[in-house]
C-alpha cells in the first residue's frame, strides 16, 4: 500500500489554522465577498424604491395643487380646436387669450334662491362669487373664433366630483349671449325636476327649463355655425336652491366641482344657421 501524498500547504491533522493563512483567506474572503455584494443589491434595490416613492409623492402633491390651483370651476378648449384658432378670455378684447381658464373657488356656499341673486350676473367679467350676503358661484368669459375658416361647436358642463349629494339641490344657469337656462337634477325617485317643482295650484315654485343631461354631466349645448371672427359671451352661475325639497342640512357640508369643455370641427355649410341642443 503506497503513502498518501501529503497536501501541499495543507497544515498537519489537528493543527489550528492561524488567522491569516492562505486557507482562512480563500474561503473566508470568499464568504466574505458574497455578504458584501448581496448587501450592495439590497442597498440599490432599497434606493430605487425610495426615488419611486419620492416620484410618486411628488406627482401626487402636484396633483393636488393643480386641483386647488383649478378652483371649482374650469374651462377648457379642445387642443385641435385650439389650434384652429378658436381661444377663451376672461375680457372682450381677448388681449389674453388661453385654450384653459380657471374661475375662483366659492367657499361656505348656503342656500339661496334666484330671485336673491344680484341682476348683473351676465354683466362683470371673470369671477364674481358672492354679492349682498348670498354664496353663489358666478364666472364670465368668452369663447372666440380667431381662425379664418367657419366652425361649429358643442359646449358641455361636467361634474367631475361631489360629496354628499350637493348636486341633488344645485342650479346651474348658463347665459349664451345674455339668454340664460337653468339646469337642474331631478328629485330623487323622479326622472323631472320640472314636474315635481310644480306646487297644489299647477304654479312653478322656482323656475328650471331643463333637467341635467346625466348624474355626470348639466348640460350640452350644439352651435352648428360659429364664424371666422365671431364671439360668443357664456356665463355660468351656481347656486343652492333654499326651496328645494333636497337642500338638507347635511349637504351645505358637501363639496363640487365642475368643468367646462368645448370641442370643434370644421362647419358643414355656412348658411348661418345655429341650434342648440
């Protein structure tokens, strides 16, 4: 039987490897190495996490201001339509013009009725919210079409969010050129405001020409024809009817808000012709 050969560098049985030793760095360092590597991934993992997080907090903080910078009420232009020429100004003159306006925030709105509502309402530019005690909503602007070719349009109020049911005793009156209309939401368990407003006698208790389109969206209004250089005034007046069998307690708590959007295309003919939905 032949001697096994003996390791080489390999240190006799029972000797105790002395720190330092080719065999304590060969393998320690090894363990060593993966430790350090595994706790590397862990630190980038970690680290990229974090930036999402602080990525995603930052969108939502701009989100939110964005929100309470828009106000209550927005209105926006369609970018084709925009790019047609077809602007939004808070003035006449349109000496600055935007394809987005914003109205001020109405705060603490109570209930009112429409015959407490000032007489000027179509009257001031911009936002005028509030006048001899009563808490309304109120923004003027207008609509222009600065291109060179004729267009038509369709306007549209949504509701884009609300809180304990603040819609259900909300008016909306929209002037188009000093001719007002004002939008109400049927009573619950009805599908006609205008029906369930009438008293014993047959008599209107508050006035209301036409229901809310959808539980989404108060109104849609078609203009077939809006000519090259024509301008159209719009007011938009928001109010909690006090006579309305839904305007509870509860809901002067609530909150809304609303926008205004135009979309627009090309005119089909231009024989001066308009309707309204």
């Amino acid at each position: 039987m032949g001697l096994a050969k003996k390791k080489k560098n390999a240190p006799p049985p029972g000797a105790e490897v002395p720190q330092g030793t080719d065999a304590m760095g060969k393998y320690g360092v090894k363990s060593e190495s993966k430790k350090v590597k595994k706790r590397e991934a862990l630190i980038r993992i970690l680290t990229i996490i974090l930036v999402l997080m602080l990525l995603f907090l930052s969108l939502m903080f701009a989100c939110s201001s964005y929100v309470n910078k828009a106000g209550d009420f927005t209105v926006t232009m369609d970018k084709d339509a925009y790019n047609m020429g077809i602007t939004l100004s808070e003035k006449a003159d349109f000496m600055q013009s935007s394809r987005f306006l914003t109205g001020e925030k109405c705060v603490d709105m109570l209930d009112t009725t429409l015959e407490w509502l000032p007489d000027d309402l179509d009257d001031i530019d911009g936002s005028h919210n509030n006048s001899n005690g009563q808490s309304f909503l109120a923004y003027t602007f207008y609509v222009k079409n600065g291109g060179t070719v004729d267009v038509k349009y369709e306007a549209e109020i949504l509701i884009d969010a609300v809180s304990l049911g603040v819609d259900e005793a909300m008016r909306v009156m929209v002037f188009r050129n000093g001719e007002p209309t004002i939008y109400a939401k049927p009573q619950k368990g009805t599908t006609d405001k205008r029906e369930e407003n009438l008293d014993d006698n047959g008599v209107s208790r508050y006035p209301i020409d036409k229901n809310f389109v959808s539980s989404t969206k108060v109104m849609e209004n078609k203009v077939d024809l809006f000519r090259a250089g024509d301008i159209d005034k719009y007011t938009v007046v928001v109010w909690l009817e006090g006579w309305d069998p839904e305007c509870v307690n509860k809901i002067l708590e609530g909150e809304i808000k609303m926008s205004m959007k135009f979309l627009c295309e090309e005119a089909d003919d231009s024989d001066g012709s308009s309707a309204e939905a």
